[in-house]
C-alpha cells in the first residue's frame, strides 16, 4: 500500500487503524479501517478526516462513505472517499458541408421518383448568402486535478480544417461559409466555390445532361439533339443546335447554326444560320440565312452578312426587316409580317367575340330585370328566391357593363394602332422574288414580281407599295 498511515494504542486494548491510500495514477483516495481489539476505540469521521488532512488530500472528501464504512464497520475493505478530477479535453471544431462535396456526376430522380438520365447535377444554382457550411469552433477543454490538488492541462480542440474558395465568404462571426454571387456551386478538390460564368469545354449532351443556370452559360462545343440549354442570363454557343431548345432571360449567340431547334430570348439574338427553327426574340435578331423557319421577333430581324436569305417559313418583327434576299426562284412560299397587326387583329377577334357574348347575356339580365320589377310592383312584392335572383342579376348586369366597357376601349385602341404604321418598312438590298407575301399591320400584299433593291412600306394613300432603292444603302 502506498502512502499508509496507522493510529494504534500500545495497550491491552486496541483502537481502529485508519489508514489512506492514494493510488498510483493518484487520482483516488482509499480508506482502510481495521477492527478495534479488546475494547479499543472505533474511528470517527473526525479521526479520518485528520488523516486525510495529513496524507495531503486537497480533492473533496466523500463524508458520507466514510460514515457508512464506520457505521457498518466495513474493516480492512477499500473505500474510496475522494476523487480528482480527471481533465476534459477539448473538442475539435468540425464543418459540416449542406451540399454534397464531390464532382461525380450521376442521373437525378423527380418528383415521381423516375431516373431523370438528362438531369446529371451539373449545374447547383445559388444564391448570394445561402448557407454553404457551417462551422463549430473547438472547445477549450477543462483543466483537471489528482487528489493532492496537483493540476492536470487539458488539451484544447483545434480549428477546423477548412478553405474559402471563389464566390464564397466566410461570415463575420466565422461560424458558417455563404454564397458571395449568385452562381453555380461546384466542388474543386477539397472546397466548394462559386462560378458566377458557366464554361463548358464540350458538347451539351449524355455527358452533361441538361443544363439549367442562373448566370451566363458559355458552350465551347454544341447542343447536341434532344438537350436542353436555359439560363437566367445570356447563353453562348460555339457550335451548332441541333433539334434542341435554348432559352434565356437575355441575349443567344450560336455561331454557328440552329437546325430544327427551338430558341428563345427576352433579348437578342444572333446565329450564323437558322435552318427548319422557332425561334422567339424579344430583341433584334440577326442570322446570314433564316430556311423554313417560324420567327417572332420583337425588334428588327437583319440577314445581310453572307447570303442573307429568307426563304420558306414565316418571319413576325414588330419593327423592321432588312434582308438581302427574299424568296427563290422556284418561288418558295415565304410570309413576312410587320407590326403588331397580325397580333391586334387576333385580340381583336377574340374581343369582338366576347364582347358580342357579354352584350347577349346582358340583353337576357335586362329581361329578367324587367320582368321580376313588373311582378314586383303589379302584387305589391315577390317571393324572397325571386329578391335573391333580382339582385343577382343587377349585380352581374353592373359588372357585365363595365366589362363591355374595358373591352370596347381596347378594341378602340387596337384600331387606332393600325393607322401608326408609316415607319415600318422592309428594306430587301438584292432580290425579293415571287411566292413571298407581305403583311404590314392590318394590310397585306403579294408580291408577284422578282424585285431588286426595294423598300416595302405602307404609302400615303394607305397601300403596300415596293420601291426601288436609289443611291447607295
């Protein structure tokens, strides 16, 4: 036993030894008690305590074993009466990532739990400030103690691990890493970062799956048949669309080509040639040859770089068309509309139409109106379903009339519209050949002669006319 000490009488009759032990890692106290002999004294708690005092415990003593081991007499057993008190180490602070830290890419399901196999997950769109990770700080740790008071360090944690990568910004309390820019959240080795510019070296196709972003998209190969290309932004495409659908939020430039491919923009767009597509551009559009295509365009729509050629389809620009060529000379069917008229009239129509169902069902309210009033004052009152139908029919008759109303001013409107066309013009700087036929606003025309150098535009007395260009363009 280590660090013992014994209390005996040398007298025929012997008291209770006490002693204490510490034990080797001195993080324990021990009571040993022996039995008194021949009518000696037991131990008191006084007794042990002093011992305790003498062998140097500093830690708290556990009173209550020691009365217990002195009640019971618990001799010669070992009874721990104080612990020190053993050091916490610190913990490591730890990241923990909201999104998945790998590039592997593999098909996503919907919402029917269906393999979407265009849908690889390479594209995250972001927002800035959305949380990327958040960060636990290590703990200090707590200092321990043995039992003689002796101290004992705790190891404290240590921070964790982590890089800030482009586009991303640690908070200021540094508790969490956030979205910088708004853009696409991508693995790099060992940290996530934020690409506000979507660079694709390849093709758009099984490889990439779809591609859905919130930032500029930039394609260095093509958009391969039956993909998908969108972006809240502008999208530029090196090589060609084939059979595809580009949609953005700005401006599309295909340098190379479309074929029977479906583009859409609220701003421009440019291709180098658009062969069998649909293509609707809330800007200016401008391709060297536009083939059996149907093209809504809002601004002007140009092809005069290269051939220039319009032939086959339909082309709608609500401000202006300049073209090199128009038609073939197999005389191709070819309709170019300008202006809105095209638009006005059918909101006309579908005006007109419901204006004439309102007038009607009004015309049928006001009879039912007249009539309940003329029971109502010839018997001096009507039954209370009969009040409830006349006070519909008032009611709907009031919002009938009003409805009659916003739509007569629209149609009025439209109709004026159509006498604002003295500044849209065609400007063809070759040939427009026969088969093409010619809408502006409300007016339409045939051409049914190969023309060369001519502006289309509505004249004076209110008529398509085709004019030749004199002087240089």
């Amino acid at each position: 036993m280590n660090n013992s000490t014994f209390k005996s009488e040398n007298t025929e009759n012997v008291d209770s030894a006490i002693a204490v032990q510490i034990s080797d890692d001195r993080m324990t106290a021990y009571l040993i008690l022996t039995a008194p002999l021949d009518g000696g004294q037991e131990a008191t708690l006084d007794d042990v305590l002093k011992e305790a005092s003498a062998c140097s415990i500093a830690a708290e003593i556990d009173t209550a074993a020691i009365a217990t081991t002195i009640r019971d007499k618990m001799y010669a057993v070992r009874v721990a009466i104080a612990k020190g008190k053993t050091p916490v180490n610190g913990v490591d602070g730890v990241i923990s990532y909201k999104y998945e830290c790998s590039g592997a890419l593999s098909a996503k399901t919907n919402e029917r739990d269906e393999t979407d196999y265009k849908d690889l997950g390479l594209v995250t769109n972001i927002l800035t400030g959305t949380l990327i990770a958040e960060i636990t700080p290590p703990t200090e740790g707590e200092d321990g103690a043995d039992v003689c008071g002796a101290q004992h360090k705790a190891i404290p944690g240590r921070e964790a691990k982590f890089l800030v990568g482009k586009g991303t910004a640690l908070t200021p309390e540094g508790d969490a890493i956030v979205a910088e820019i708004d853009g696409n959240l991508r693995w790099y080795r060992d940290h996530f970062t934020v690409d506000e510019v979507l660079i694709l070296a390849e093709d758009v196709g099984a490889a990439t799956g779809n591609i859905d972003f919130i930032g500029d998209v930039q394609i260095k190969g093509n958009v391969m048949e039956g993909f998908t290309v969108k972006s809240k932004k502008n999208i530029t495409i090196n090589g060609t669309a084939t059979n595809a659908k580009i949609k953005a939020d700005g401006n599309i430039e295909i340098k190379m080509g479309s074929v029977n491919s479906q583009l859409t923009a609220k701003g421009g767009i440019k291709v180098g040639f658009c062969e069998s597509s649909v293509i609707d551009c809330g800007g200016d559009l401008t391709s060297a040859s536009f083939v059996s295509s149907e093209i809504f365009c809002k601004g002007t729509a140009f092809a005069i770089n290269g051939k220039g050629v319009i032939i086959g389809g339909k082309i709608t620009c609500l401000k202006g068309m300049v073209f090199n060529t128009v038609g073939s000379e197999s005389y191709t069917k070819t309709r170019l509309t300008l202006g809105n008229g095209a638009i006005l009239s059918e909101e006309k129509f579908v005006l007109e139409k419901e204006e004439a169902k309102l007038s009607e069902q009004t015309q049928k309210l006001i009879q039912i109106i007249d009539t309940l009033n003329d029971i109502k004052k010839n018997k001096g009152g009507i039954p209370r379903d009969k009040e409830d139908m006349l006070a519909t029919a008032i009611r709907s008759r009031f919002q009938y009339s009003n409805e009659i109303k916003r739509i007569n001013k629209r149609i009025a409107e439209i109709e004026a519209s159509f006498l604002d066309n003295a500044n849209l013009m065609i400007e063809v700087r070759k040939t427009i050949w026969p088969g093409v036929s010619v809408r502006i606003g409300a007016l339409q025309k045939k051409i049914e002669n190969k023309s060369d150098r001519c502006r289309i535009s509505i004249d004076n007395s209110g008529e398509i006319t085709v004019k030749a260009i004199t002087g240089s363009i």
